[in-house]
C-alpha cells in the first residue's frame, strides 16, 4: 500500500480516510445500532463489548466448520442474541442495575471467547464477501477504498430502518413508549418488562452481526486483540448520536474515520505521534461524553427511563 | 360514541395483608351522572378506583357494568367494556407528540401506522372537541393544564363511555380546572359520558357534581345528592369524629424590617432551559409571602437555589442585608429554616435514622459533636424530645427516616428547622399528600413562626392554602413574579387569571 499511496501523495490521505471509514465503521454501526434499540426501551447494555467478541469468537467458529462465512454471521447474531437475552432477564429482577449487569456480561462474554476461542486463533476460515464499487478506477487505492462489504450495506439499509420503525411501527412506538416511561407504558397496557428484554435481545443480535465483520473481513481473524474498545465506544456513539439511528450511522463513520487517520497518515510517512493519532477515537469518545454529561442539564431526546440510580 | 354506561361496584372489599383498605364498599354510578369520590389520602378511593379499572382483585364484592355483572381482571377488560381512567400523574409519554400519543392508546393498533391515514381521523376528531391542542407539539413542552387536556381527549378519543378521573385538577389553575370540568359537565348533560371524579376539593364537588360519595378507611361514610349536601357536612364526613388542632390565630403586627431580598435571580431548569427568569421580591421579619402559580412556572428551581441545589445563573440573594450563598455557616448565623417539598429526596438522607436526619443541620457543633468526634448519645437526647415534641410517629429514633410515612417525614423534617426558631423560613408545598390531622398541624407552625417573628417564604400550588395563611400573595409565572397584593381584600380569581399568565403570553409558560 506504501508504494501505492507515495503515487497519489497526501491525497490517499482522505481516500485512505474514506475507505477505512467505511471499513472500520461496520461494528461500530451494528454494536450502535444494537445499543440504540436496547437505550429506546430504557436499558443500558454495557455488555455489548462481551457480545461483539463472543460474536467474533463464535461466527469464526462456524464459518470454519462449516465453510460459510453467512451461517458465522447468523451464530454469531445468535450468540449475541443470548446475551442479550440474559443481560435482558438478569435486569428485569428487582432491584438489579443494569450498568453492573453490564460490566458482568463484558467479562464474562470476552473471556468466555477467549477461552472457547483457543482453537481458532490459528486456522483461517473463508472471509465475507466484498463488493467492488471502486472498478472503474485503475487506482489500487481508490479500488482498496471502494470494496464495500455486504455486511456494511445492510446495517447502512438498517438505520434509516431502525428510524422509520420508531416512528411508523406499533413495536416502534411501544418501544419508544416503554422507554420514555414506563408508567405511561403500564397504563396503555404495554408490557415493560417483555418489551426491554426483547429489545435488549435484538440489540445483542446486532452486536453479535458487528462482532462477525471484525473475524470474517476486517481485519478478518480470530485473536484476543481483535476488539480494541468498539463495543464500549458505541455506547458513547449512541449518546454522541442522540438515540436516533441515522445519527448513529453518521457518529459510526466519524469514529471509523477517526480510527483510519492513523495508518492513513502512516502509509504516507507520517510516523510522529502515530500512538496519538490511533488514540483519536477514544478522545472523541473522552470528549462527547464531558460534553454530553453537563451537571446542568439532562440530555434532550434521552429516553426518560434511561438512568443510573434506578 | 353510543352514549354514558352505568357501574356499580357492590359490597366491595380489598385487604393488603392485614390491612384493610377497602370495607364492604357498594357505590352505584348512574348513567350519565357526574359522581364525586370524596374522601382523605389513605381512605381507599384509589383502591375503590383501581379495584374497578381491574388493576387489583378484590376479595369480595363485584362490579356491574351496565345492568351485567362482569369480571375485570386487567385494564385492557376494563378498556374493553368502554372504562377509561385519567391517573393523576400524566401518563403521556413525554418525548413524543401529542398524535403519536393520542394514535398510540388506540387497542387494536395496526402493525405499522400509516400516518397519511391517521392524522385527517386525528383532526376530524379535533374539529369535533370543544378543546385544542396542538397535534405536533411533543408532550414534555406542553403546560400542565395542556397536558390533562390531552389525558382527557385520549379518553374521549377512544369512545370510553365511562371516565374515571383521580384528582384531575390538582395541577390546573383554578379556570383551567373549571373549564375542563365545565366540559366534562356538559358530556354527561348530553347522555355521552359518566364520569367519575375521585377529589379532595369540595368547590369542585359543590359546583360539578350531581352526586357524592364519601369514603373514610375504607369504608363508605356517606353521600348523597350534592343538591341536598352541603361544605360542612361532607367535611364531617370526611374527617369523622377525630378532633382537629385549633387553627393559631394569627398575630396582628406590622411587617418588620428586611430578611430575605431576592434581586433579579435568573436559574436554569434540568434541560438547560431558563425557568427563573429576573425574579426579584422582598420578605420582611412578621409576614408571610405566599409564592402562588401553576406548577413548572420555576418554582421548583427557585426553591432550589434557596436551598443552594441549584446555581444561579444571575442576580444575588440577600439576607438581612448580607449577601446568601446558602452555605453552612450563613444558613446558621442567619437562622434560616427550610421545608423543600418532597423532604425525604430534598432534605433528607433516606438511609440515616430519624435522630441523625434531626441532627443534621448541627451535627457538626456542640451538643452533637466534640471535635472530630460525634456524640451518638446527644443525638438520641435531641431527637427524643422533637419526636414527642412534634408527635412524629416512628418506631424509634433510630429507625431509618425512609421508613417512616410522608406525613411524618414532614413532621421530622419540620422539627429538625423548627426546633431551634428561625428568623426566616422557606416552605414549599409543605402539606402535599397529607391528610387533615397533619395539614393543620404543619400550617399551624408555620403561623407560629410566623407569630415569633420569623420572615417566611411560602409556595405553594394550593390556592387556598396560601388564603389561609399569607398575608401578601405574589403570583410566579413562567419564572418571573408578575402580580403581587395583600390577601385581604382579594379574590382567588383574581390570583388564578395571573396564574394564567393572563392569556395572552400564557403559551410562554415552561
């Protein structure tokens, strides 16, 4: 790639930018997503981060016994649907918080991976499939940055899904209802407790999807490093977005650009503060949560169920 | 709408464990009819309510709906058969519209909404509505008074031929509340409605109601035609034979000098909104000020900034001439007493005994402390001698202050201020949700601090409660004062037509 990017100069930069935006972005999308849903019905789910890497543990597992890279995302999404299911239930006992939950099921999920996980560090299963949208150039750079993943389609298609859903479906709404206030909800004879677990079972499901993309196509292996923070970054994303899925589409690309500055600026020869520029995400991550956590003010659009004391 | 359905609830009884709260209660609703449910906090018209809404199962007794006995197991029966309830804290979902609300209550709501289809039987049925709102505004920015309207056109918009109300007014200005049961009136005259009003507010009974009902713990102590009834024997009613506190008369005495100046305060609500906005006003030693207004016009905040929870973001408070930042020191050499509303989140460590919760405006001073050291003991000694000072029923003084009731958190909570008298006392909403006996204790405080010369600041959402005991009444509105008199000499309507911003900036109201 260093040749390459020496060719087009400073300007596979933003390219290099794009590309891994788009690239780097795809867990980031499906974990937030995830947490979006699971916060629109008032739990926080913290255990996303456990999730991602049982579903990166787990989908590489199946894609290599089985050879079929699609039936890894679909266990994988099992996978985090479990947890998400027993993150669900655990909190629906009373006088459970959700946030200790969460950190639970963070440890528990990522050492269960890697234990479960021994066997498949080695073996190298079949990849996800790519889409070339960069053809039409001879550029490499411009080719490498266009190759689009499916799995990226899909949770681009998922979030203005998610949004019209919130807004034009009956679960939508009964979600958005439980979430905003549980006594209106009882009062309309909506079922609060069914309704978060599910909802937190879903969004386990898609960060279960998320956590596939990072062992099936990028950086598309199963190691104990392969999570670095994504999960926990989403939650702040979620925030950051508003609890509105688009804006958790655009805040996903953000941070996967963020996250591309730092080998971009490598490839062309920019080796001081390398460390810092990697470091981005997490100071954006740093920064939208000081300026989100005013002590002056509560957060507009926060689902009101949404809480740290209860 | 197929017209107003008929319910009598027979020979109705409902125990908690050991606790009765509901005794062989019959009441008969007729068609058509404007009932009034009267009756003291814990007399058990919630349960009555709630027992016929299907959210408890009565031990014995049924419900009749029309002229057949039915069996109600849940709410959604209960909606079923045309019942509808308006709960007394809103049940709008906050961060959504007024459509989406209204839209959502609907039983058999399709799995996806098509809104082009919704919003034209929305505003036909608007059209139709004797009030407005606005269909697009998200409910958390509508005024109290809008809200309830809502509540109640979510009701009528889903053809409930039955409507139970639980205190419906208590966040209403005095005419919104006569306009939105003027309303209610004119649906059960027209045949299409029964309504049943559970309320503690005799004006409201006198002027809507045909017909009373009157529970006391847990049974049905009378009622009647509201024709053939009148104040002071619904009263007797209510109460039974327990004997009140003679009410403290208040001292004649001129106003002394300046304790409490308050100089353009502005303050920020929770969403980073202005909800005190300049407001400036002067209490003086011998008075009481009563702070009237509508609930969310930045009282709240006001109050907190008094209690130092909450920074100013302007304008200085002064106390006896000194500038206030409600810091320890300041708060004991000046003597200031303060009752927030809601004591045991705003006053109180919930987790701490009575006697430390007494304690803690000097814990940290002789008798209570040596040093860096406390003394439990003294602790003890003081609290024993407020609790049967100010009759604060609790099972020791070393019980944890959030078992007690709400009643005797306020007294405890009174007591710790009261103890030592105060030169200024800020009080808000100090009678919330408690029953006689001890609303006429805690007003008769007041007035005695009143009498000893203290300066006190009084809001509060009661109308009559700051008749009864201010001598000047200013009126806050969308978080400043805008009308300030003497109470002798003024009638409530005038203070309500201020409450209500005069109608004209009244959409102005946070």
């Amino acid at each position: 790639m260093s040749n390459a990017a020496e060719a087009l100069g400073w300007w596979g930069v933003p390219l290099a930018v794009i590309g891994g935006a788009i690239r780097v972005s795809t867990p980031f999308l499906f974990v937030s997503l995830g947490e979006c849903l699971t916060e629109r019905a008032g739990r926080i789910n913290l255990g996303l981060e456990g999730t991602l890497i049982m579903g990166a543990m787990s989908g590489y597992a199946t894609a290599l016994h089985t050879g079929s890279p699609w039936a890894g995302v679909l266990v994988a999404g099992l996978a985090g649907l479990l947890f998400g299911l027993l993150h669900g239930a655990i909190c629906s006992l009373p006088r459970v918080n959700d946030i200790a939950v969460g950190i639970g099921l963070m440890l528990l999920g990522t050492g269960l991976a890697f234990f479960l996980g021994k066997p498949y560090i080695q073996p190298k299963a079949p990849g996800l499939p790519a889409i070339d949208l960069g053809w039409w150039s001879s550029l490499p750079q411009v080719q490498a940055a266009l190759k689009i993943n499916v799995l990226f389609v899909i949770g681009v298609i998922c979030a203005p899904v998610m949004l019209w859903w919130l807004k034009n479906a009956r679960l939508g709404l009964v979600v958005r209802t439980v979430g905003d206030s549980a006594d209106a909800a009882r009062a309309l004879g909506f079922p609060v407790i069914a309704t978060r677990i599910w909802a937190t079972a879903a969004g386990g499901f898609l960060a279960g999807v998320g956590g596939a993309f990072l062992s099936l196509y990028y950086p598309g292996s199963w190691s104990e490093g392969l999570s670095s923070g994504q999960g926990i970054t989403a939650v702040a994303l979620v925030i950051f977005a508003r609890w509105n899925p688009m804006g958790c589409f655009y805040a996903s690309l953000l941070f996967g650009g963020a996250g591309a500055l730092g080998p971009a600026l490598q490839s062309v020869g920019v080796t001081q503060g390398y460390y810092l520029f990697n470091a981005l995400p997490y100071a954006l991550t740093l920064a939208v949560m000081i300026i989100a956590c005013s002590p002056r003010r509560t957060l507009a659009g926060a689902p009101g169920e949404l809480g740290v004391t209860n | 709408m197929t017209g107003a359905l008929g319910i009598e609830a027979v020979a109705m009884t409902k125990r908690f464990g050991d606790f009765v709260a509901l005794d062989d209660v019959t009441i008969r609703v007729r068609p058509g009819s404007f009932h009034a449910l009267l009756g003291e906090n814990g007399a058990g018209k919630s349960t009555l309510v709630k027992c016929i809404m299907g959210y408890y199962r009565p031990e014995e007794g049924q419900v009749i709906v029309g002229d057949r006995e039915r069996e109600i197991a849940n709410p959604r029966q209960a909606h079923g058969l045309g019942i509808g309830m308006v709960y007394q804290h809103f049940t709008l979902v906050p961060n959504m519209t007024v459509a989406e609300n209204l839209v959502l209550a609907q039983p058999d709501l399709p799995a996806v909404i098509d809104w082009r289809k919704e919003r034209p039987r929305l505003e036909a049925f608007l059209a139709q509505m004797p009030f407005k709102v606005p269909l697009d505004r998200v409910a958390s920015s509508l005024a109290a008074g809008e809200k309830q309207k809502v509540e109640i056109l979510k009701q009528l918009y889903l053809d409930r031929r039955f409507l139970i109300l639980d205190e419906p007014t208590s966040v209403l200005t005095p005419a919104e509340a006569d306009e939105v049961l003027g309303l209610l009136q004119r649906m059960t005259r027209a045949g299409r409605l029964t309504i049943l009003m559970i309320t503690h507010k005799f004006r409201e009974v006198m002027a809507f109601a045909d017909e009373v009902s009157v529970l006391r713990r847990g049974k049905l102590v009378g009622g009647g035609l509201v024709t053939e009834l009148d104040t002071d024997r619904m009263a007797a009613m209510m109460v039974g034979e327990a004997a009140l506190p003679q009410p403290k008369s208040r001292n004649e005495q001129p106003a002394g000098a300046v304790r409490l100046r308050i100089d353009s305060i502005s303050a920020l609500d929770d969403g980073g909104q202005p909800a005190v906005r300049g407001l400036s006003l002067e209490v003086r030693a011998g008075e009481i000020l009563g702070i009237a207004g509508v609930s969310g016009n930045g009282q709240r905040e006001l109050v907190e900034v008094l209690a130092g929870q909450r920074p100013a973001t302007g304008g200085k408070i002064l106390v006896d001439g000194q500038p206030f930042h409600a810091r320890r020191d300041q708060i004991r050499r000046h003597r200031i007493a303060l009752l927030p509303e809601e004591p045991l989140r705003n006053a109180c460590a919930p987790n701490l005994t009575v006697a430390e919760n007494m304690g803690l405006r000097r814990f940290d001073i002789a008798p209570y402390a040596r040093g860096p050291w406390l003394k439990p003991s003294a602790f003890r000694e003081a609290a024993t001698g407020l609790i049967s000072r100010y009759r604060v029923k609790t099972p020791s003084p070393l019980a944890p202050i959030k078992a007690l009731s709400g009643g005797n958190i306020q007294r405890a909570v009174l007591a710790r201020e009261l103890g030592e008298p105060p030169s200024l006392l800020i009080v808000a909403n100090p009678v919330f949700g408690l029953d006689f006996q001890a609303v006429a204790e805690i007003h008769n405080q007041i007035i005695e601090a009143r009498n000893l010369g203290a300066a006190v600041l009084l809001i509060s959402e009661d109308l009559d409660e700051l008749f009864e005991l201010a001598d000047r009444i200013a009126v806050m509105f969308a978080g400043r004062i805008v009308h300030e008199t003497a109470v002798a000499g003024t009638r409530p309507t005038e203070i309500g037509r201020h409450m209500a911003g005069h109608g004209e900036d009244a959409h102005e109201a946070a």
